[in-house]
C-alpha cells in the first residue's frame, strides 16, 4: 500500500524483552547502518563496544522494550533508571531499523516507555542526542521535553506526571498488540 495516510498492520509486537532475549537485542544494534548506529550512541563506536553495551543494558537491569517481528528485534526503546538524582529519574534511548524509521514505531514505542516509567514510579526521564538528530529531537518534543544544548549535545528532560488511564488504555500498555504504521 503507498497511498498516503493508510497504514497496515505489522506482523511483529511491542513487548518487553526477556533477559534470554539478550542476543535479540545485541543482533538488533548490530544491524544498525552508520547513520543510525552514530544517532543511537552520539558517535562512532565500534562492533565491541555495540555487544558490551547491550550485555550491560541486561546485567544493570534496564528496561528494554522491543519491536519484534519474525523473531527480530527491530526497534528497541531502553530505561534506565539514574540513581545519582533525588527524584526517580530514567534515561531513555531509542534504537530503530532504518526500514521501519520515520513510521510511528518510535513514537509508539516512546508512548509505551513513558507509560512503563510512570508504573515504576519515576518523575523525570532524560534523553540526550547529537545535535543533528532531527529525528530524536522531534520525538521528544512530541513527549514535551525541554530540549537544550550542552557540552555538545542535545539535552532534554521530561516531566512525568500520574495519569489516569481508562481500563481500554490500560489493556493496550499491558497486552501486546499489533503495530498500525503508515504504510
């Protein structure tokens, strides 16, 4: 389907990944072209440093959702929890396949991770990008982040509020359920 404004459903799930998933989500960084790989990690890094990453993300407990479709992680969305701070704070990071990129998969992935934040009890959340990641910056301020630039990056905070959600809204960030994208 290429008409604009329709979409079709995804044949994969938004979940959270298991730690026996870990491989999954090394895989998934692996994959990342250069642009993506730099917009992830602020940088150049190398294939090592990719696996240490993801092997870390597991053994300090972060949360990692995945976009997973035919046993693939194809979009990853982390928390991880930044206990220097008084209030509960989080840092988030996204991670998205160059096929899947600019097609609602962050942003639903973002939705369901700030939803997961507020259930753990956090009242802020960090994202930090290059300055030259139009695509994150844009993302985060879907989210209302304050967005500003320091140390040579791109600093945005988000302030999280309880929300009451209805039972549908509810149901949706607990159980899994197919992805509508544009097409």
């Amino acid at each position: 389907m290429t008409e604009q404004g329709r979409t079709r459903a995804l044949a994969g799930l938004i979940r959270r990944l298991r730690p026996s998933e870990l491989r999954l989500f090394r895989e998934h960084l692996l994959r990342l072209d250069h642009e993506s790989r730099h917009d992830r990690f602020n940088s150049t890094i190398s294939d090592e440093f990719v696996a240490d990453y993801a092997d870390r993300c597991f053994a300090t407990g972060a949360t990692v959702l995945g976009y997973v479709e035919n046993g693939k992680v194809l979009a990853a969305a982390e928390l991880h929890e930044q206990p220097q701070f008084d209030e509960p704070t989080g840092e988030i990071a996204f991670s998205v396949e160059r096929k899947l990129q600019r097609r609602g998969v962050g942003t639903e992935l973002f939705r369901r991770l700030l939803a997961h934040a507020l259930s753990l009890g956090y009242t802020q959340l960090s994202v930090t990008t290059h300055p030259q990641n139009e695509g994150m910056k844009a993302l985060a301020r879907k989210f209302n982040a304050r967005l500003s630039f320091r140390d040579g990056e791109t600093v945005g905070w988000i302030a999280l509020e309880p929300v009451t959600f209805t039972s549908h809204e509810l149901r949706t960030a607990l159980h899994p359920q197919p992805l509508e994208i544009a097409a």
